[in-house]
C-alpha cells in the first residue's frame, strides 16, 4: 500500500444502514452486517438472509428476531485496521435501536488499550434505515475525496441531527412485538384502515398522527416533509420500503412532482429493521436543514 493510499479514510457501515452492495463497492464501504434469527437457524444479514425472506416469513405469521453484531467482530475489524494504521470512521445505527453503537465504542477502547495511536471513531448516528444509510454516503463521499477524519465526523454527525425519518408502517404491532414502540402506541386497530405515521426523534421512534386511508397518509407525509424540510435541490431523498416497490415509487413521483430533490434513493427496508417494522413499512429521509 503506498502513502497515497494510505490516507483515504475507511468507513464502516453496519446492515441497518439499509444501502446496496452496488453502494458499498462504489465507494469502498466496509459493512458489518448485524444477525437476524430465523427458524432457530442465524443469517448475517444481507449477506446470508435478503429482506424478502424475512418479509415472507412475517407474513407467514413467524416472528423473526435480530441481534447486534457481537464483540468479537468488531474487535477483529478495529484490530486489522489498527495494525494496519490505517484510519476508520464508523457512524453507527442508532444507539436507541440496537446494542452494536454501545460494543462497538467499547471494542474501540479496548483495541486503542493495545493501539494508543490507532485512529478508530466510533459515532452514534440516531438513525436508521436509508436516513442512516444517506449519513454513510456523504461520509464516505467525503472519505474517497481525501477528507480529513475531523471533516468526515463533523458532516456525519451534521448530516445525522438534521436527519429526518417520516415512516408508516402497515401493522403496528410489529414494532410493538419487537419492543420498538409501547403498547399504547399501539393500539391503533388496523381494522379501522387506520395509519400510524410515525418519526425519529433522537435516536427512538415516536408515533406522530394516525391517519385514515392511504390516499390521506400520502399527502400528509408529503405536507410533513414540506413542514419539516428545507431546501431538497442538492440533497437525496431516501425512500425505503417493506417490500412494497409500487409504493415506494408512487411516493417518488409525488416527491419529484413536489420538491424536485436533487436525487432519490429507492431502497427495501432490510432484515434488520424490517423483522421489527414488517411488511408494507414506508419511509422517507431528507434533511430538515441546509445541505452540508
């Protein structure tokens, strides 16, 4: 490896982030994948278990599980690049989501108890899905583009706190199963065709409105980005979706129609946060502040 090279900025990424391999190729991401648990059999997530399959089963009725990348894992990665001197940035999956932000700071210590001079960073995102994945964008971005490790955490971090999550899901319990939202939260009754629009709020999820009819929940997820939004020509929508495409694109070509954003990702919600969200899951990810 020569001294050129040598400086670029790695950046981790872990399965939450809900991005393509055709992402991490383009721009030399590593991923660690977290592990969804299905059957009584492991999956690394999306390395071993799609999305789909997990979407299949929680419509079979079978309750898939997930769980945080262990230590081990993260000891060997931060080890190899501190051996290699070679500096990481890791913006992690919210930290109100999942234990991996809280071992990973901890495997961080202690490779740098071995490696004082190792350049590991470790940051809590709060977010997740594509709106965690679009943070690992522009991190890495900013990393192929020679970026010092100060500038990267600082427009990660930027980019992270003005984060906007707006989701529906299809059931909530679900989410409620999985603990992710309480029971009162809840309680909503699907048999009145009622939608819970929900948000992000530091780092957890926190129901918003419920609203009647999906032609009614469309429009109100589009006022909320116009009230929540800023200026969308140089910034990248992010739309995931429990393995509903159509969807995922109607609400495409009304954000195009309406705030012409500089770009739109498309991507299914993965294992990870789907086996907690479940099937028809619809999220949108922009930024409520200026682009950085």
């Amino acid at each position: 490896m020569n001294e050129g090279e040598k400086m670029n900025i790695k950046i981790l990424a872990d399965s939450a982030c809900d991005l393509s391999e055709n992402h991490y190729k383009t721009y030399d991401i590593e991923m660690v994948p977290l592990t969804v648990h299905l059957d009584d059999k492991e999956y690394k997530d999306s390395i071993e278990i799609k999305p789909k399959s997990v979407y299949d089963a929680m419509r079979e009725g079978k309750s898939p599980k997930t769980s945080q990348v262990s230590p081990q894992t993260f000891k060997t990665i931060f080890t190899s690049y501190a051996e290699a001197n070679q500096p990481l940035v890791y913006p992690a999956f919210s930290s109100e989501l999942s234990g991996t932000y809280q071992t990973a700071k901890m495997m961080e210590q202690e490779v740098k108890e071995t490696y004082p001079e190792a350049e590991l960073h470790v940051i809590d995102t709060k977010c997740a899905s594509i709106g965690y994945g679009l943070v690992i964008l522009r991190a890495a971005q900013l990393a192929k583009e020679g970026a010092g490790s100060d500038e990267i955490i600082e427009t990660a971090t930027y980019h992270a706190k003005n984060m906007e999550h707006i989701f529906t899901v299809d059931d909530l319990e679900y989410l409620y199963r999985g603990g992710r939202v309480s029971k009162t939260a809840a309680f909503v009754g699907s048999f009145l065709k009622i939608k819970p629009i929900l948000h992000v709020d530091d780092g957890k999820l926190i129901p918003l409105e419920k609203i009647r009819g999906s032609k009614k929940l469309q429009n109100r997820m589009l006022e909320i980005i116009e009230e929540r939004g800023a200026d969308f020509s140089n910034q990248t929508i992010g739309i995931s979706h429990g393995d509903d495409y159509e969807s995922a694109q109607k609400m495409a070509e009304a954000i195009k129609e309406k705030f012409n954003p500089g770009d739109i990702l498309i991507e299914m919600v993965g294992s990870t946060i789907g086996a907690h969200a479940g099937p028809g899951t619809l999220a949108i990810f922009f930024l409520g502040n200026d682009y950085k």
